[in-house]
C-alpha cells in the first residue's frame, strides 16, 4: 500500500495523456513538460504499479492487457474529482481566476465585479477571487483539472472543453520607442510596415491567437521577421524596443499608455486588429454556470 500512497494524481493525469495522445513526445507537448521526465515519471508510475502499463515502439506508445485495465479503472478520476471540487464550490468563498500577460488592471477588475455579484446567488454570501498569473494555453489546463475556478485569457478558445464569453475587446496599434522614425507620425499606414520586425512571445503561451494574428497580418501584406525576447517586465519590453530601431510591437493602447518611453499609433489603410479578452471556464461545471449568469448579466458575447 505505501507504493500506491505515492502515486499523485499528475501520475494519473499523465498516463491519460500519453493513452489520449498515443506518444510520450505529443503528451509531454500537451502537458507543457521535457520529454525525458515525462518518460521518467511513467516509468515511475509502473514501478510503484508493479507492472509495465505501456508497449514502448518507435511507433507510438501502446496499452498492454495490464495497462487496458488500469485505463478503465483510473479513467473516471479526474471527472470524479472534478465533480467533488463542483459540488464543493457551492460552500468555497474563494475562486482563484486564472490571467495571462498583458491585461489591463481595469479588465481584471470588470471580471471581479461580475464574478462577485453572481456570487452572492450561487453560494448565498460573498466570494474572494485570488489571481493567478498562467498563459492562456497553461490556463486551460489547469482549468480542467480544477486548479483554476475560471481563466481571463486571449480568444479564441484553446480547446472545446471550455465554455467562454468575451469580456473586453479592444484596437491593436504598433507600438514603438521615442527614437523609432514611426514616433513622430500620427497613425502608421500598413505599408510601412513592411520593413519592420516585430517583437513576438512564446507562441506555446497562446497559440490560436498567435495564429489568428498572424493571418490578419498576412492579410494586410505583412509576413514580418518574428524577434522573440524576454518581456516579462515592463522596463525589458522598453528596452528591446527602444535598443532596435527596426522593431515594433503589436499591443491596445490601454496596455502602454501612459508611458514615458513608448509610443502608441494606430494603424490605417484597412480594418483595425483587434485583441479580444475572454472569460473561461471548464465546460459542464458549476463555474460554467457562473459565468454564464455573468455573461447574460453584463451583456458578453458568449464564445463557443
């Protein structure tokens, strides 16, 4: 029995995985995690089992009879226990709420007020909601596993296992340092931006927003060299743009100005680029319901 009390539920949620994804490479993709220890700990999950639960080949991963029968017996954990963390959210007075990067302060605010109202309906008093910093793809993860009560994320959605609803949308304009030629005119034409390289993140963090937007600049003519940098602080995100008169970036004015070092301009010739922000939830949860009280009650346009 001690081997089985170190089996953790991430062993469990592994071993679904792989079985989902059918390779240990697009399981370890999936999970955000190095391969090599992925490997590692389902090789320790077999050890404290006492049996090997996969057929290893070059190609793919494969149950074995022992491994079929352990599928059909772990396979309703995590639904189960995120039916005890729904049914415990009824009596919970704390909602943790999942945001990725570069939200603006008053957005987060918006989702706290709605949230809180519909609180007060859904476990009769009021609810503290405590922020977690996750990207939107990490967001979803957590989010069906029952870490996260609900996610303030880049749309589209991530997966079909989430309901949604767009709280906030708002224009993108390129934005440059004070030195850029661009700082000085009062809105950038697209074809301007034709020589300009743009400052990007890890597409890992958000990849069907990546991918809209970088279709949208293909629409406009723009296919730019892509500078991946570190941007997590505020001064890094001055400093690579201020360092590199070539580079712009693509962000909605709420999220720079004011600023005593970058400029904000808007960008004509073609419909505008918009960044949309939504609410999200794991999809058949009481926090799905939740949000869907607050998505009717603040008039959101509901992601599905």
């Amino acid at each position: 029995m001690s081997d089985l009390d170190e089996i953790a539920f991430r062993h469990l949620r592994y071993f679904l995985t792989v079985v989902r994804e059918g390779s240990v490479s697009a399981a370890a993709k999936e999970l955000h995690i190095a391969q090599p220890s992925l490997s590692h700990q389902l090789r320790k999950l077999e050890t404290r089992v006492g049996v090997e639960l996969f057929a290893r080949s070059a190609g793919g991963m494969a149950l074995t009879p022992a491994g079929r029968r352990f599928l059909e017996g772990v396979d309703s954990l995590p639904s189960a226990l995120r039916t005890a963390v729904d049914n415990a959210v009824r009596t919970s007075h704390s909602w943790t709420l999942g945001v990725c990067s570069g939200v603006p302060a008053h957005v987060v605010e918006l989702v706290e007020v709605a949230l809180e109202a519909q609180a007060r309906d859904v476990v009769a008093t009021s609810a503290r909601i405590e922020l977690r910093s996750a990207g939107s793809t990490r967001q979803a993860t957590l989010l069906e596993h029952g870490e996260l009560a609900f996610g303030l994320a880049r749309l589209p959605l991530a997966t079909d296992r989430l309901v949604g609803a767009e709280v906030w949308r708002e224009e993108l304009g390129v934005v440059v340092g004070r030195h850029h030629p661009f700082a000085e005119l009062d809105a950038v034409p697209w074809e301007r931006l034709a020589t300009q390289r743009l400052l990007w993140f890890d597409t890992a963090t958000a990849p069907l927003y990546a991918s809209s937007l970088l279709a949208a600049l293909g629409v406009h003519g723009w296919a730019p060299e892509l500078v991946v940098a570190d941007t997590s602080r505020h001064i890094l995100f001055q400093h690579v743009l201020q360092t590199n008169p070539d580079l712009v970036s693509l962000r909605p004015r709420s999220a720079i100005e004011p600023d005593p070092v970058l400029r904000w301009k808007a960008v004509t010739g073609g419909p505008p680029l918009v960044e949309r922000l939504g609410l999200t939830a794991a999809r058949g949860t009481t926090y799905a319901e939740v949000l869907a009280r607050a998505s009717a009650a603040s008039r959101w346009i509901a992601e599905v």
